[in-house]
C-alpha cells in the first residue's frame, strides 16, 4: 500500500512552513541515480521534514541502488527508445502509455510539491506529466550534451542545473543556474587514511595501487585491455582494483585466479574506500566520474566511451588533456596502450603530483547543496 502524505502537515524550516514532498526521476546508470542520491540527501539536511519518493525503471540499477542509500522508490513500465534494432522499438509506444497511467497513479498518492529530473529515460513521463498539472520541475545536466529527455523537457521546466558553462545551446538562458555535479557524500566527506582504504581491499599499503572503474555497467575496452596486460602489474610491482560491471566479472575472475595482488568485482558500493586506496584511476569520463576525480585529486588515464552522445565523453576528457588534469587514451587503442601507459604513469612521479593537482582544481563539492537550496527557495516563494 503506498504511503499517502496530508496536506495540512506543516514542519518547521528555514525554507517555509510546509514540507516539501519531492519526487526525485530518472536512472538507468550510477552516473544519473548517484547525484540523484546526493541532491535528495542534501534537501533532507537542509528540511528534515522534506518527503522524498524516487520515481524509475523497473529492473534498472535505480531499484536496487536507491533503496540502500536508504530512500523509497516506485518502479515504472518504460524503455528508451533502441537506436540498434528498429524492431525492438514496435512497444514503446504502449509503454510508454501506461507509464503515463503509473506516474498519475503515482502523483495522485503522493501529491509532489515538486519534481526533479535526473536524466534517463523514465524521467520524461514524470516530468511530462508534473509540467501537465502545473507542478514546479526542476533538471539536473551532468553532461556536456543534454540528454534527449532532458532537452524535450526544459522549455517548461523551472529552473535547470548544468555542470559547465555553455549549455544554453540546449536550454533557456534563463532557467539554467551553473551548478556543478552532485558528488555522493560519503565520497566528498571521507576521511580514511590510505593505508585503512587499501586494507578494506586485503592489499599491501607499501605498493603503488591502480583503480579500475569503467562506469556502474562496466567498459569492454577497459576490461579487455586489463584481462590481456594482467601479468605487468605484478611484473611491476603493481596492485590493482578492478571493477569489471556484471557482464565480465567471471571472465575476469578466471583473469586473476590466484593474484594475490588483484582485488576483483562487480561493483564496488565504498567508493570512498576504492578512491581512498588509489594512487592512479583508470575510468570512462562521463562527467559524474570526472567529478568524483576532482574531488578525490586522482591522477587519472581516461577511456572515454566513443558511443555516448555527440561523442561528449571524448570532449569532457579532452578538456582536462587541455589543463593537464588527465591523459587520454582512446577506446579503439586501449587494447594496445592502456596497460603499458599505466604502468608509465606509475613510475612518473612528477607527472602524478601535476595531474593530481590540477585536476583538483577542477572540483566542486557543494553542489548537492546548491541545487537543494535553490529548489527549497522556489517551494517557498511559490507558498508565500
């Protein structure tokens, strides 16, 4: 039975007197649910009153990764529409449909004040149907280029948050508010020491350690190139991290049987533990795993992913190559460099204390807060 919220119910908050009842959307990838996380969690400490309800695909990542981090969701019927196979494409529409009927089911039990769209495709419906009923909405844009929900939806959006300037190409110059990316909490507030971070992994703190992180769903070209070159690392007295994404974790653990200097798995849910053991990252560059690095200070190899939107993977990699925040190897020659370019960045010194210093400069830490405050300022001036 879901959960029905009064309207009288009246808190007390520095950004009014009612509580605000939030439906958070989207999914599909870490790099839509975990900022979504991170701006429900910053809304929570600045109104403890707040109602949060995350609205996603049924069978996504979202279902299972939402509810850890301790808030409610409801799953919806909906599918984005499959660029590769036409034929795949002849039920959309009738999903899409009954999402539309989901959602009011939805909205009629939890009577939002608001709604926040993440990115991904189950956001449409529910940001469609707020926008429908005259219900303040309210995007997130990681990306360097707008998703295609993200930018149907904005003209009637209240206000848009972007990561980078130059994105009124995609939204109403006056909606959009530069916030930066939402980084998880756990990640931004860590405190663990080095040496504590590499033991959660059961390896050897006196060793220079790499991070393998090729996004929540994985990277084939990461993972391939990793499976090939596996012998170097031990061969230079290397440790690796590996997480492989469900589809390769058991190749890849037939890789490492009886390495005793390679942890491997899925998924690592403490990143703050993986970011805390790394002395070198390899990742994808979408702009969530950018962000983290910033943050985090991590001298980092990029792959970006050449299939992502107008290429924007390649283009947030190149602009830190540009401020000399990364290095960038491209998925077609990963297969070839990547190992060995890591294995050279490990003995660089000099190189890692650069890339680590000027990719901090990059990072944003308050961005969860930023977004939170300004959505709890429009609730408030559209009460009063």
């Amino acid at each position: 039975m879901k959960e029905k919220i009064d309207d009288s119910v009246l808190g007390n908050s520095t950004f009014g007197t009612r509580i605000a009842r939030i439906i958070i959307a989207g999914g599909g990838t870490g790099g839509h649910i975990f900022p979504a996380i991170a701006i429900a969690k910053a809304i929570v400490r600045l109104q403890p009153q707040a109602q949060i309800l995350f609205v996603g695909a049924s069978g996504k990542m979202e279902m299972e990764k939402v509810p850890l981090a301790g808030f409610r969701i409801e799953g919806i019927t909906i599918a984005g529409f499959n660029r590769s196979s036409l034929i795949k494409n002849i039920g959309l529409p009738f999903k899409l449909l009954k999402s539309f009927f989901q959602v009011s089911n939805i909205f009629k039990s939890f009577k939002p004040t608001a709604v926040i769209g993440v990115g991904g495709y189950s956001s449409f419906p529910v940001l469609r149907y707020a926008q429908a009923k005259g219900i303040d909405t309210f995007i997130h844009e990681s990306n360097s280029y707008a998703g295609k929900s993200n930018k149907m939806l904005g003209k009637n959006a209240t206000k848009i948050f972007v990561a980078i300037d130059g994105m009124n190409k995609f939204f109403p110059f006056n909606k959009i508010i530069q916030t930066g990316n939402p980084v998880r909490e756990n990640i931004v507030n860590s405190k663990l020491s080095r040496e504590e971070a590499i033991l959660f992994f059961g390896l050897d703190p006196n060793k220079k350690t790499v991070l393998a992180i090729g996004g929540s769903l994985g990277a084939k070209s990461i993972n391939e190139a990793l499976a090939k070159g596996i012998n170097e690392f031990e061969k230079n007295d290397l440790q690796l991290i590996w997480q492989t994404g469900k589809s390769y974790v058991e190749k890849g653990r037939e890789v490492v049987n009886g390495k005793t200097n390679i942890w491997i798995n899925d998924f690592i849910t403490q990143m703050e533990n993986a970011y805390g053991a790394a002395d070198i990252v390899i990742s994808r560059s979408g702009a969530m795993s950018i962000a983290e690095l910033s943050v985090m200070k991590k001298p980092s190899m990029l792959v970006p992913f050449p299939f992502a939107a107008e290429d924007h993977q390649t283009v947030n990699a190149q602009r830190l190559v540009d401020k000399n925040a990364a290095i960038m190897i491209t998925d077609s020659t990963a297969m070839e460099q990547l190992v060995s370019s890591v294995i050279d960045l490990s003995k660089n010194n000099k190189k890692q204390q650069e890339l680590k210093e000027n990719i901090g400069k990059l990072a944003v830490k308050n961005a969860d807060e930023v977004i939170a405050q300004e959505i709890l300022s429009v609730l408030n001036r559209s009460e009063d």
